[in-house]
C-alpha cells in the first residue's frame, strides 16, 4: 500500500468515525405534552464501517444511515428516543430530574398568582375612616289634639274586645296622572290603616309614598320604634307618632343618597284602632284627610297643614306647609277619639276632596252600607268630575264583637291586602284588633 493509498483510507475513516459519532449525540428531544406518556422507541444506531479500500465504506455507511435519520425527523414531537448505547448508567436519573423540574415549572405560574391580588390597592376594607356614622334618632314633636271629650284620659287595657273594624281600600291613578303617587297600608295585626300622598318630581312621590308606609309598617311589625316615647300622648299614640318620624328619616336618608330625588316627600294619615282600650289614634301630616261619619253626620277630624295656616294668600295658599321627608323632624298632629258601634272613619288622599265636597262624599257614605260599594263609587264620582289626581280612600267600620262579615262584603286578611303599599281595587280589608 502506497503512502497515497494510506491517506485515503485514514480520510474516510475518519468521516465514516464522524458520521457515526453525529448519529449517537443527537440527545433527547422534548417530549409532547400529552396527558399520558409516549410510547419510546428505538433509534437505530449507525453500523460500523469496516476498513475498506476506495469509497465503498463510505457510500455503504451513508446509505444505511440514511432511512433511520428521516425516520427519526419524520415525528420528532411524538417519540422519546432511548439514550445511545454507549450512555452511562446516570442519564436515566437525569432525564427524571429534568421531568421534575418540568413539573414544578408548570406549577409556578399558579403559585405567582395566589400571592397577587389585582384589587389590593381598592378593597373597600382598606380605604375609608372607620364606620358609616349611626344615624340621629329624634323624638317628633307631637301636638295633641283630643277630638272626643272622653278621649283626654286613656282608658285602662282590659282583655276582651270592646269592638272590631271592618274595612277596604282603593287606590287609583284617575284621569290626568301618568303615575300613582299614592300609597296605602292596611295592617290587621295592629288594626292600623295609612293613606301617603307623595310629592317631588319623577318618581320621587312614588317612592316616598312607598317608603312611608313600608318603614311604618315595618316598625308595626317588628314592634321596634326608635325614639323615646312621649309623655304628653298614650304609649300607643306615641308609637304611630314615632313611627312617622323613622319614615321622616328613610325617605330624608334616600333622598341625601340619590341627588335626582332631592326634594321629595309624602303626606301622612294614619289611624290606629286599639279596641282593648275603645280608643283611635290618628297621626297626621300634610293635606291629606280623615273624615268620621256618625250617625249619618260627616266631620273632618283633621285639619289640612297648608301654606294658609300662615296668612299665605293666592295659588300658593293650598302648598303644603309640612311633610314627611323634607326635614330631621316633622311635627305630627296626634287625634284622640273615642270609636262608637256603626263609625264609618274615611282616610283619603286630596284626589277626592279635591274633585268631591264634604255633602258627595257624605250622600255616598249615608247611600251605601257596603263599604266596597261605597269606595268604588267614591273613586268614581272623583274620576266623573275631572280626576286630576291619584285618588285613594280607605273606610273602616266599627262594629260590635260579635260581627260577622256578610258573604257580600268578605273578610280580606291582611296577608292579601298588604302589596307593597299599592292595593288593588277593592280588596282591602280588615278585622278585628289583636292588641298584645
């Protein structure tokens, strides 16, 4: 063998020895992630070529090496290679570590985000000075007016029953309004019945009416009353007086919290019969009425708060001179009466008596002895001569312990006269007083 020969062996030897060591450190690819493990497979190693003379070795190696490297490219994402077979025994141990560190890597974002929190710098726990200030609670100025003789001194409670009160109510829209600003509560449990006229702008009556009678029915209910009660009325007086005024604050504290409804409020009558002690118990505020029909004769009981109280003369004689919800306190007018067998007590909004006189309105009460019959023709009569406002009348009978209510006239219990302060026609009614 000549010296050229030699050096052409040693060249392709060392190429074939290339090749050879290319094929074995290819390393291992990464794995797809699949929820499951790849199947492995064999890679097939490069075969060794053996010294030759001429080129042959070298074709022969490259053409046995090719199949298995576009195998190996064909799916490089779906197969993990075993370690060439000269790998030592610690590759294993480090192909499980780099599993490891794979895993704790994919958990790290999750830990990241537990220990940010995105609204740190605004949680309302964190920003502000301390709790919202309790609200002032007040006693209302009461004025007492004794409508019946026998009314000064209150009664003692006794046991038994001395009468009970049958009633219905009504409310309506009338001709002008698109909406009913009136609202009214009939509440059996307490013998308590109450007439609200709002007022103050879009939707602003609606919903002082509606907060009135809700917040005093609510008070009724729970038997809460805020306030201390008053020295100068009975303690049941006090408590529908004390009643008005948390119903002061609630439409006073929504209408602070929405600027649109500034201004509005409600007018009040509300009667309270106490049949243990034969008394009633109106509270009143505003221009809206209570009227007493007694054997057949028609007296208004209160008396209207207007702006001609105090010399105003003219258009704005007839505005309100008080209200609930316009001021801290309102002063209450508190009636005493003493209730007698056969009493028809009328509580009305100004859409009646705005569109009927006291004569109408006592030919109806004298006409009808149904009291359902006697509201609808009231509403009626209202609506037949213009019906410009929202008209709502409650009546309420008194009668003897005994009564029982004719089949025409059924007894409604309270449950279905309650509606969130707006009655549907005719349905209201009431019966006899459960006092504790």
């Amino acid at each position: 063998m000549t010296s050229q020969d030699w050096l052409i062996t040693v060249v392709l030897f060392v190429v074939v020895a290339l090749v050879a060591y290319a094929m074995g450190s290819r390393g291992t690819p990464a794995a797809a992630p699949s929820a499951a493990p790849a199947p492995k497979t064999k890679t097939t190693a490069a075969k060794s070529a053996t010294k030759r003379e001429g080129g042959a070795a070298a074709k022969d190696a490259k053409s046995e090496d090719a199949p298995a490297k576009k195998k190996e490219e064909a799916k490089p994402e779906t197969t993990t290679p075993e370690p060439a077979s000269g790998a030592s025994a610690a590759s294993a141990p480090a192909g499980a570590a780099a599993k490891e560190d794979a895993a704790t890597a994919k958990k790290e974002p999750d830990l990241v985000r537990m220990e940010y929190e995105e609204d740190d710098d605004i949680d309302p726990t964190k920003v502000g000075g301390g709790p919202a200030p309790k609200r002032a609670v007040y006693q209302p100025p009461v004025q007492r007016i004794v409508y019946d003789e026998d009314a000064a001194a209150d009664e003692p409670t006794r046991a038994e029953s001395l009468f009970l009160v049958s009633a219905t109510a009504q409310t309506d829209t009338g001709l002008r309004r698109k909406r009913n600003e009136d609202s009214v509560l009939v509440l059996e449990s307490s013998s308590l019945f109450v007439v609200a006229d709002g007022m103050g702008g879009y939707r602003g009556g609606e919903l002082a009416s509606q907060l009135a009678v809700t917040t005093i029915g609510d008070a009724f209910r729970r038997r809460a009353f805020e306030g201390e009660p008053h020295e100068t009325v009975p303690a049941q007086a006090s408590e529908l007086a004390r009643a008005i005024q948390m119903a002061n604050a609630a439409i006073l504290e929504t209408a602070k919290a929405r600027p649109e409804l500034e201004g509005m409020g409600t007018t009040v009558v509300a009667a309270r019969f106490s049949a243990n002690k034969k008394r009633v118990y109106i509270g009143h505020v505003g221009d809206s009425r209570c009227y007493r029909l007694r054997q057949g004769v028609l007296k208004q009981m209160t008396a209207d708060h207007t702006m001609a109280d105090h010399g105003v003369k003219g258009p704005e004689a007839a505005h309100l001179s008080r209200a609930v919800g316009i001021w801290p306190t309102v002063p209450i007018d508190i009636i005493l009466g003493v209730p007698v067998e056969e009493d028809v007590y009328l509580l009305c909004s100004d859409g009646l008596t705005k569109m009927l006189n006291d004569d109408i309105i006592a030919n109806v009460l004298r006409g009808e002895e149904e009291l359902k019959a006697a509201v609808e023709r009231l509403i009626l009569f209202a609506n037949a001569r213009g019906g410009k406002d929202n008209i709502t009348v409650v009546l309420i009978r008194v009668v003897p312990p005994d009564w029982r209510p004719r089949p025409s006239e059924p007894f409604i219990s309270a449950v279905a006269a309650e509606s969130q302060g707006k009655v549907p026609a005719g349905t209201a009614g009431a019966g006899g007083p459960k006092e504790e």
